[in-house]
C-alpha cells in the first residue's frame, strides 16, 4: 500500500520527465533539420507531419524534398505503421531496378491487393505469372489486326461520340467538366477496344440519361483504389470486412464489372461454338477475341481460363482509360494557359488532310473534320505537345516496386529485402539535373531535332511509359488515340478555361485534376 502510495505521488515527476524527454527529442529533430535536406523524422510519428502538412501539394513537397535530397530520400512513417519506403526520381535508380536488376523488385502482396479490381492480370502479376503474361499480351499488341482495329475504333468513336458531344456543348454555351467528358470517352474507346461493342457512355442522346452501369463501376473502382493508397492498410481492410463505406461500393463495383466482362466471355464462346465447334476461338480483331484465340495452357480449367480473361480485359481497360483522361485533361489545360502553343499545333493541322467528316447537327451548319492516325503522322509539333505534357503531368505519378532481395543503388543507397520503392514520375519531369534549368517551362521544342522530327529520350529519364521489361505495351496506340481525340477538337473548336477556376493535380495514383476543369466551348471559325 506504501509502495502504490509513493508511485502516485511520484507519478506527476515520471509525467513531467517523459514530457521534457519528448519537447527535447523534438527540439533535437528541429535542430538537425536546419542542418539536414528532406523532410524532419519526428520520434513516434516520424515524417507524417510533412504529409499532413503538404496534403494540399503532396507532389509538389515531395519533389522539393527530392530536389534537396539529391534525387532519394528514406521516408519513414509513424512507429509500427509499416509506412516506411524509399523515395527517388533519380534516372540510374529507375534504370537499375526498373530494367537491369529488375529480376530483383517486384509489385508486390499489397500493391496487388489494393488494386485487387484488376485480379491476377498484368498491372498486378510477378514473377512466372508475370512472364507468361507478358508473352501473351506482347502478342496481342503486336498482332497488326489488333493494332488496325485499335486505331480505327479511336477514330470511330471520335467521330461518331466525342465531336457530337462537344459539337452539342458549344451550341447550348454551358459550362462543361472536360475531364468527365474524357472520362466517358475513353471508357468508350477502351471497351470497344476490348470487347468489339459499344456502351455509348459519351453519347449526346445519353447526357441527359443514367450514366450506364460499367461506367459507374470504373469509376468508383478508381476512387476505391485512390482511397486505399491514401488511408492507413488496416483502415480499408477493417472497412472491407465490415463492407461498409467505399470498400462497399467497390465490391459493388467489382460485381458490375464482373457481370459486363463475363457476359461478354459467355456471348463470345456462344458465337464461336456455333460457328466452327471450338470454344477458343475468339474470330475477331478485338483484345478480348484475340486473347481467347491465344492456345491454353494444359491444365488450365475452364473456370481459370476465363478469370484470366476477365483479369486482362479488365486491367486493358483501366490502363487505357486512366492514360486517355489524365493526359487529354493536362493537354487542354496547357493549350487553354499557351495560345501559343496552340496556334502552331492548329497551323500544323490545317496543313494536313482530315480523314473524315462529322455533321454539325447541333448548330445546322458546316462539317467538322477528323483525322485519323496515319493522317497525323506528319505531326511532328503536336507529337511534341503531347510528349511535354506527359513530362509535366504523368498520368500515373508514382511507380512502386518491392525489393525482393537486398541490393544497393548506383548512388550508393542501401536497399534491404523488403523496402518498397516509390519511384516519383511527376518529381523526374521537374529536376534540373535532369531535364536542365528549363525544366519548370512547357517547351515542346525539347522534343524536336534541328529538323523538325521527333527526339527520343530513353525510358529511365522519361519513365511515363515505365522502363525495362515492363514497359507499357500500348504506348505508341495510347499516344495516337491522344492525338486522335486531341486534334478533332483543336481543329473544330475553342476550349476556354471558365475564369476564375483554378486546375490544379490531385493526390492520386492518377493525375487527375483537384477541382476538375470546368470550360466552356465555342465553334473554331473557319480559317
């Protein structure tokens, strides 16, 4: 009873003792940061203050903090968090664990299970899955009827969805969220691509009507993935298993998504069963055809087969949906910022010949042109616009890998088994060391030689495409698409900023806008 006695009365010392050990360690910290780069490590929490502190230009700080750093940082989280990772932009970093030490850094457990919407597919898959994946999807691509299908479904649905659309925003003069109009559009593109059919979530009959079903489910499966990146793992998971809140809604998502993908399969093995008895064969031009024409694996169930399926389908889809949106949304940004830079893109297309043409039925007069692919390849200065604007505005920010093995960076930097790498896009495309004192400037002249063609630069300084064996695929399809779509409505349109909106980059695994782009759109007179 003594002993209890004494330490009650002692306890308001232990408590002012913790508190001065805390206020010194903490004074301590602020002191080293005065003399040390990159963000303060504070005990218990470690550098949560900076992420909390910059929530409102997370990217922004992070590529200060990497500028200071000398291109790599350790950030560590808050005690038993298991939030500690490696920061870096710098190009040999990316080169070394992206493409020569690969074999060494893979996506991960928990990269695959916040983006479990996309399954086993490829975005997702290590090791052997990830290899035999590969081969399949390097032949596809490479199928020249894929590629040709591809591009002709872009020009397709330019014409007959996205020139109407807008045709139809500028006779009502309202204000329109281009960034959801790019939104619908690429959803349009990339299940056409897919599936060989058309969901018209773009359609001008359809602006009035419910937003169909798998569009929804995109969406809120991307909002879901952007939650999971942000909030603590045990959060989402705790609101997964009690299927409460976005965890809901995604598995809600999931279900949609899953029906469309498999009713698709289901319709396609009808169709081929009854024309030649084989339950493989796709006959068509389409991912999804050329994906069931590919020989199966022995062993391989029909079950399994057909998740593989749905998981490639699928992961198509968001890839090529998320580069689309992000990438068109900054163009305009820029174009509407650079008259400049839009007026010599618009002389160069007016030099070209338009491939199609698109009925005003909107405003009762005239034609407005489409290009298609081959129509801009002279197009060497908008080829440039879209290069810069991806330089400055990544579709995806950040590429993350898990080192498998314990390994040293050309700097130097220790890498233990484990660690996860957080290889920051958006900061590359700011550093003076690597893109030079201009480096902040939009120029599409970087991207041109003395005589006007386009420069290449390689993968590991300009990682938008990643680098190494995964290197996206589709790069060279995404670019013309975004052309495409680009060049039918800077040839037939204005887009204007509406005053006073502030465009600024969200915090998310894609660039989209914070705010969104609100615009309003007039018909281009003709020249």
């Amino acid at each position: 009873m003594g002993a209890l006695r004494s330490f009650l009365l002692s306890y308001p010392e232990f408590l002012l003792a913790a508190l001065c050990f805390l206020s010194l360690a903490a004074l301590r910290c602020a002191v080293r940061a005065r003399r040390q780069p990159g963000p303060v490590r504070w005990p218990v929490v470690g550098m949560l203050p900076f992420v909390l502190g910059n929530l409102g230009r997370l990217l922004d700080a992070t590529t200060d903090a990497l500028r200071e750093c000398g291109l790599t940082f350790a950030f560590r989280g808050p005690w038993l968090a298991r939030a500690d990772f490696l920061v870096t932009c710098d190009p040999a970093a990316v080169q070394h664990c992206l493409a020569s030490s690969h074999a060494r850094y893979d996506k991960g457990r928990d990269f695959a299970e916040m983006f479990d919407v996309v399954g086993d597919g490829l975005l997702v898959a290590d090791a052997a899955s990830w290899a035999r994946q590969r081969h399949v999807a390097a032949a596809v691509f490479g199928d020249p009827a894929f590629r040709s299908f591809v591009l002709s479904t872009m020009a397709r649905q330019t014409a007959r969805l996205l020139v109407p659309f807008v045709d139809h925003a500028a006779a009502a003069d309202c204000v329109v969220e281009i960034e959801d109009v790019f939104m619908w559009y690429a959803l349009d593109v990339s299940y056409a691509s897919a599936f060989g059919a058309d969901v018209d979530a773009l359609s001008v009959a359809a602006a009035s009507a419910p937003v169909p079903p798998i569009g929804l489910a995109t969406r809120v499966a991307s909002e879901a993935a952007l939650l999971r990146h942000i909030v603590p793992a045990w959060w989402w998971r705790l609101m997964r298993w009690l299927n409460v809140g976005a965890e809901r809604r995604l598995a809600e998502a999931k279900a949609v998504l899953d029906e469309f993908v498999y009713r698709e399969i289901a319709n396609r093995k009808t169709l081929a069963a009854a024309a030649t008895g084989n339950q493989n064969q796709g006959g068509g031009s389409d991912l999804l055809s050329l994906y069931m024409a590919w020989p199966r694996d022995s062993g391989v169930t029909d079950r399994q087969r057909d998740q593989f399926l749905r998981d490639s389908a699928v992961g198509y889809m968001f890839a090529a949906k998320d580069l689309i949106v992000a990438a068109l949304t900054w163009l305009f940004y820029i174009l509407c910022t650079h008259p400049h830079v839009e007026a010599r893109i618009l002389d160069e297309l007016r030099s070209l010949r338009p491939t199609a043409t698109v009925s005003a039925t909107a405003t009762g007069a005239g034609e407005h042109a489409v290009f298609d692919a081959d129509a801009l390849q002279p197009a060497s200065y908008l080829h440039a616009a879209v290069l810069e604007t991806l330089r400055l505005f990544p579709p995806a920010p950040f590429e993350e890998k898990e080192a498998v093995a314990d390994d040293v960076l050309p700097d130097g930097t220790k890498v233990p088994k484990g660690t996860r790498v957080i290889f920051c896009i958006y900061a590359m495309g700011r550093m003076e060391e690597i893109w030079g004192s201009d480096c902040h400037q939009f120029r599409p002249e970087r991207w041109l030689s003395d005589v006007g063609r386009v420069r290449h630069e390689p993968s590991h300084k300009f990682a938008v495409f990643n680098c190494g064996p995964r290197s996206c695929l589709g790069k060279n399809l995404g670019l013309s698409n975004i052309k495409i779509a680009a060049a039918a409505i800077l040839y037939n349109f204005q887009v204007e900023l509406v005053e006073g909106h502030v465009v600024q980059p969200q915090n998310s695994v894609v660039l989209h806008t914070k705010n969104g782009m609100r615009v309003r759109i007039k018909r281009r007179k003709t020249a």
